[in-house]
C-alpha cells in the first residue's frame, strides 16, 4: 500500500523530496525512506539534483524513472493492429502498423509474438527490459482470466488471448477491452490525470463509453459495462452487428456515419477523408449527418451523465476528427439534458493513441504493484522465429 501510494503521488505530482512525500501522505519518514530505498534499488525510481531548502538543507527529490523499462501495446482492430512500445509513461518510443490476414486465435497470438522484437529493434533499445504487453480489442472481456469472452467482429467465444501470447513470448500479458484500456491511459497520464471520476467516450467503428469512478474502472458485474453504443436509439430500426436492431450505434459511430452519406449520395467511394474535406467545404448533406450524429450521441450522453455525475469526458475515436461539427452539436444537446451543468467534454485525438492505451495496462500493474516480478531481458524473449512481423 504505501509503496503504491508514493508512486501514485510521485506520478501525478513529478519529483518530490523524501520529507514532501512523508507530509503528503501522512506516513512517517521512516517509513518513506524505507520503501523509496526498495524502489531506487529496483531502479524504479531515481534521485534528481538536489534543491535548495530551510536551514541550509538541500532535500534531494525523487521521481519516477520512465526509462526503466518498455511496455508494448497491441490495439487490434479487424484488418490490422497498431502496434507501439512506450516509456512507463506511455511515451511512444516505436510505432509501426501490421496487417491482420485473418481471425484464427493462434495466427494472431503468432503475430503478436512476432511483432514484439521488431518493436524493440526499431525502439533501438535492444538491451531493455520488457515490462510486459498490454492488448486491447472491442468485446467482452473475463480481466481475472484475460480472455474474450465474445466479440462480435472478430467471432470470438471464450479465447484466451492473453495465455497464447504470453506461452510465446514469456512475460506478462493483459487484455482489456479497447476503450477500458483507452481510458487507463487517459487517468494515468491523459486528459483525466487529476479525476477521479469520469466518462471517456470512443465513437469509431462502435460506440463505447468506459467509466472511471473513485479512480478506478468500472467492469460491471461480467466485464460488459460501458457498452454505450447498443443502448436503443430506434425500435425496431437499423441492425446492429450484435444482431439486434435500433442500436446508437447503427446510426450514429463513424463507421454508420459514413454508411448513411453513402446512401445519402449513392457513392460507395466516399471514407472519412472525404468527410472531413465535404465538411470544410460546408456541403450540405455532409455538415447535416454529422450534426445529426452529434446530437443523438449528445443526448444519450446525457442520460449517462444525469446516473454516474462524471466530473470530465474524455472523448476519442475517429469521429473526433471531424472537428466542431461534430463536437458542438454533442456539446449542446449535453448540455440540454443534463440535471446539472453538463461536466467539460476534452476530445482527444493523437496518433497511437488506442496502442498507447493498451501498453497502459502494463504500466498501470505497476502503480498498482501487482506485477513486479513480470520483468524479464530482451535478449532472452522466446519468439517463434517462423513469423513474419512484416
């Protein structure tokens, strides 16, 4: 517990001298100075320069050593997985994109495993030591077990995901749905680093919205909460891919956004680029869909907000690339229906920041300390050396 706390004030605070430490968590110094001297012999934490003090002292301040080691993160998707390997912070240090030919559970643990390496390579840190590797992916997900329980895009029953990537590449392995996994990153070191409540909205392919409440992610009773995007919209409307009809996210992710304008202009053609540029042209049909879809999110959005009192959303996917036509729309229909004054909604779109995510659940085991002992070298890492990571 204590250890947990240090690193958690030292996360959301930076460096912090012994005594600071000892004041701010109210444990004695003693017993600060015995687990900061674990975390330094661990080389977890380093000591900085020391800083001028009361009485002539200079307290020497402590902070986390990000370098310490990598964590790989898998964000896969239905044709492929973006892949990157990260500081403790979640620092991106290596990205790269590999294509998924397929949905066989051994073909992606074989991937995966393969890929790993070549991210170490292209992170030019060969002698690093791997923290472990986090994978994301949109289902269900058993977080005691790390498998899939069900995901309808990948056809997936009951597949232990983690356990075949793990029996190939030796060291721990988490799985974790892909916007729980998004929002980790967003309270460790994103947008809602100092909340500890709140909603991160993912509105791409699906709709999902995970929930942070009292600093920690809330799973449900079966690991399928925050599955936003099939509450109803429409009875009896749209078919939804989990087979039944009416669903938001039918009509209103980016993925039904696009399908709705290609009917609109009976273009099959048209993708999100051509989105943006319609929008930036202010044609008609385009900014209309797009407000549309906003709103509708916006408003069941708010029944969201009136039951679980969020202090900020974070929002992200790729529907936040579409800009204020978009997020104004979201913005008032929110602020329409809320009990109280709508919470601040932070879009957030940066490259690699799904992969990140999933790298997050490896950094976050450590601020938990539930996984000190998932460290291993590089250079002993077991691969089979029959995969391609091309």
């Amino acid at each position: 517990m204590n250890r947990r706390l240090i690193l958690n004030l030292l996360r959301r605070e930076g460096p912090r001298s012994r005594a600071d430490i000892a004041t701010v968590i109210g444990l004695s110094p003693a017993a600060v100075t015995f687990v900061v001297a674990d975390l330094l012999e661990e080389g977890i934490v380093v000591e900085g320069q020391a800083v001028p003090g009361p009485a002539g002292r200079r307290p020497i301040p402590v902070e986390i050593n990000y370098q310490h080691a990598l964590a790989v993160g898998f964000k896969l998707m239905v044709d492929s997985v973006e892949c990157v390997a990260t500081d403790l912070a979640t620092n991106p240090v290596a990205a790269m994109r590999v294509g998924l030919a397929g949905h066989d559970p051994d073909d992606v643990a074989d991937l995966l495993a393969g890929t790993v390496p070549e991210l170490v390579k292209l992170a030019g840190r060969p002698k690093a030591r791997l923290a472990g590797i986090g994978i994301s992916m949109p289902g269900v997900i058993n977080h005691e077990q790390t498998a899939c329980v069900r995901s309808h895009r990948f056809q997936w029953d009951n597949v232990p995901l983690a356990s075949l990537v793990a029996a190939r590449v030796h060291v721990p392995v988490w799985l974790e749905d892909d916007t729980n996994a998004y929002a980790i990153a967003q309270q460790l070191f994103g947008l809602g680093r100092q909340h500890r409540n709140m909603a991160v909205l993912a509105v791409g392919v699906g709709i999902s919205c995970a929930l942070v409440i009292d600093g920690k992610l809330y799973r449900g009773a079966n690991g399928a909460a925050g599955k936003f995007g099939h509450t109803l919209f429409e009875e009896g409307g749209r078919l939804c891919e989990c087979g039944k009809r009416g669903c938001l996210m039918a009509y209103h992710s980016e993925l039904s956004m696009l399908r709705r304008w290609r009917e609109a202009t009976g273009r099959e053609d048209l993708g999100l680029p051509e989105l943006r540029t319609a929008l930036a042209s202010g044609d008609a049909t385009a900014t209309d869909l797009v407000a549309h879809s906003g709103r509708s999110i916006g408003t069941a959005l708010a029944n969201l907000v009136n039951i679980t009192d969020p202090e900020v959303i974070v929002a992200g996917g790729e529907a936040v690339s579409l800009g204020d036509h978009f997020l104004i729309p979201l913005r008032e229909a929110l602020a329409a229906r809320t009990f109280r004054t709508a919470p601040p909604l932070l879009p957030d779109w940066e490259d690699n920041s799904w992969a990140r995510g999933a790298a997050a659940l490896v950094t976050q085991k450590i601020f938990d300390f539930e996984s000190s002992g998932g460290v291993t070298d590089i250079a002993t890492l077991g691969v089979r050396s029959s995969t391609s990571a091309a």
